[in-house]
C-alpha cells in the first residue's frame, strides 16, 4: 500500500465533496434532521387524551367525577355535549378520542350505594393509544371508587359500597387491532415513496444519458413531455394502490366501511400531486444520484415520522404540529382511515380532500413551470 497515493486520493475526494454542495449539505442535514425527529417529535407518551362528556345527571356528584379526568394530566375535557350525535362527530373529525356518557341516575345510585354505569366511547383506529386511554380511564375510575371503599370501612352498616360500572365501548377497531390502523397509513406512505422516486430520475436520466438534447430538438412542447412521461407512472401507482387494497382486505383482512370510488378517486389526487412532486426534483436535481436523495429526504422522512402513520401528531410538540401540515401524507392519511375503519364520506373529508387538491395543484404548477425545453 502506498500511503502517497492513499493521501492524494484523499485529498481528490474532500475537494470532490466540497464542490459537490448539493451532496455536502444533504449529508450534514440528514443526521441532523433524524436527530431532531426522533428527539422532539416522536413520543409513545399519551397525554391530553381528548374527552367529550355527555353529562345527563347534571349534579354536583357527576361534576365531583368529571372533576377527576379534568385534574388529571391523561384527560384534557374538549367539550360538553347533549346528545349522540354531537359526540359522534367530534370523534369522527378527530375532535375527541374518548367520549364519557353519565346517565341521568348517576348520583341516586352513588347515594343509594349501587353499581354505577358510565358509558365510555373509545376511537379505535389507533389501537395502541386506545388502550392506553382506557388504561388511563379505568385508572380514573379506581381512584374514585377509592373513596367509596374508605368510606366503606370508616362507617358501619354499609354492606357494599358505592361503585362505578365502565362500560367501555370502542368503535371503529373494536379487537384494537394495530394492523387495521398500520395497514391504510402504510398505503399512503407507499404511494408517496414509490411515486416521488418513479419520476425523480426520468429528467435526470434523460440528462446523464445525454438523450435530453435529442428530446429538446423534437418540436414537442414542454407540457407534452411532461405528460408523456406522467402517465405511465401514474398508471404504475394506480396498479401498486391495487395491490395494496387487495392485499389489505384479503391477506390482512383490514375492515373496508366506505366508499371504493372515493378512495381511488383521493389515491388518483394524492399520486398525481406525488408524481408532480417527483417529477419537480427530477428537475431540479440534474443527476439520478441527487435526485434519488432528495426524494427520500423529501418523501419518506416527512410521509414515515410527521405524517400520524406510527405515532400520534397530537403528541408531538407545537411546533413540530405545526411542521406536520406542510406533508400532504398527513390528510391523505387522515382519509384512507376515515374510509377503511370510520365509513365516513366526502361531508366528513372534506378538509382533508381540499388540502391535496391545493397539494395536487401546486406540484403540477411548479413543475410545469420549472422545467425548460432548454440545455442547461
């Protein structure tokens, strides 16, 4: 070995990477970005659990009780309610994750020392921050009938003393299976992946193959190419959302509750606002390498940590909340669960829905207007 030789190589190579800054600040970035996510914004913790409350009885005694959820740092109460359907739908617009139901003899049985229902409603789509919920609530509850149970003991004559009956009720994944709430997340972050890497090297290999000359002579417009090169990834990523769909009710049995059509026509918007964005860093990339990189940087990161596919966003500090709605995986996410495990329809979406429309439009502008019919 001719450490001479092994110097000057080195050297070659730290002046390679220095003109290279593209590559540069992606190799600083990444490891600092990872560090950031995986420091702040992920956390397994479930705090402020949102609860709606259904007070029927309206006593000092059921105010006694929903006073322990509100002093406790698991529950944060988002509203009171009169009826079922109010809380239905703060739990379909992800507005509440628990909802407690009092009946209208809640404090005659506790007076009376019989066993008292409390009806809690539980958001099954994660399953694992549902079981932690009602781990939390049940907590809640023995902490209260605590209370009873020394009362029981102080004073003579009290056979069996007061006691409260939960009667959890969970919707949507009644088994809290995770599978029904990793499957359709997993679907978006797929789609996105795969279709922001399917078009992120079509230009740039055009470029380093050194085709692009012969495209940009042809008299094709600027708009044609870049629909002749959409529309056979576009049809791959309908083909892959096949697969997943299949694969999802037949091989995972995940609960399908809603409307195929909506959910081609919302896979059909988020892919093309993908294959925009893919085609966007194919653009701007200029090599397959960089272009490789910054569609995993761009994709995966954002779609696999912010988007609420494995950890709750309502868990993650304010800011990184706030960072979270610039990723498109977000809503989409949002949707494909609303549809698989809550049968919910557009009326519902339809926030969600109009947020990847802004997404879709965007991409395809930018784009469009990036792309030059031009040798750089």
């Amino acid at each position: 070995m001719n450490l001479t030789r092994v110097k000057a190589l080195t050297k070659k190579e730290f002046i390679q990477v220095a003109r290279d800054y593209r590559s540069l600040t992606l190799a600083l970035a990444i490891p600092i970005l990872l560090l950031i996510l995986f420091g702040f914004a992920l956390s397994l913790d479930v705090d402020n659990v949102p609860l709606a409350i259904w007070d029927q009885d309206k006593t000092q005694i059921s105010a006694d009780f929903i006073r322990k959820f509100q002093g406790s740092r698991y529950f944060k109460v988002v509203g009171y309610f009169d009826n079922y359907k109010h809380l239905e739908e703060m739990i379909d617009r992800n507005q509440a994750l628990m909802a407690m139901v009092i009946e209208t003899n809640f404090s005659e049985l506790i007076q009376s020392n019989q066993p008292v229902p409390v009806q809690l409603l539980i958001d099954g789509s994660d399953s694992n921050t549902a079981t932690i919920a009602l781990g939390y609530a049940n907590a809640v509850v023995s902490g209260y009938n605590a209370k009873f149970l020394l009362q029981a003991f102080s004073k003579s004559g009290i056979p069996e003393p007061a006691m409260i009956d939960v009667r959890p009720r969970v919707w949507f994944n009644q088994d809290l299976r995770s599978r029904n709430y990793i499957i359709p997340g997993l679907i978006a972050v797929i789609i996105m992946i795969i279709a922001a890497l399917l078009t992120s090297l079509t230009v740039a290999r055009e470029r380093e193959r050194g085709t692009m000359e012969q495209l940009i002579s042809t008299p094709v417009k600027t708009g044609e190419i870049i629909l002749g090169k959409f529309i056979p990834y576009f049809i791959i990523g309908l083909i892959d959302q096949l697969i997943a769909v299949t694969m999802a009710q037949f091989v995972y049995h995940v609960p399908f509750r809603g409307n195929l059509a909506l959910l081609f026509l919302c896979s059909a918007l988020f892919l093309t606002g993908a294959l925009a964005l893919g085609m966007l860093i194919s653009i701007t990339a200029k090599n397959q390498l960089m272009a490789s990189q910054l569609a995993m940087l761009v994709t995966f990161l954002p779609g696999f940590l912010l988007s609420g596919f494995a950890w709750a966003i309502s868990n993650m500090p304010a800011v990184i909340q706030a960072i979270t709605h610039a990723v498109p995986a977000r809503y989409f996410i949002n949707i494909l669960r609303g549809i698989y495990l809550k049968g919910v329809g557009i009326k519902v979406l339809s926030i969600d829905i109009f947020l990847l429309v802004i997404f879709t439009v965007i991409m395809v502008a930018l784009a469009n207007k990036n792309f030059k019919k031009k040798v750089s």
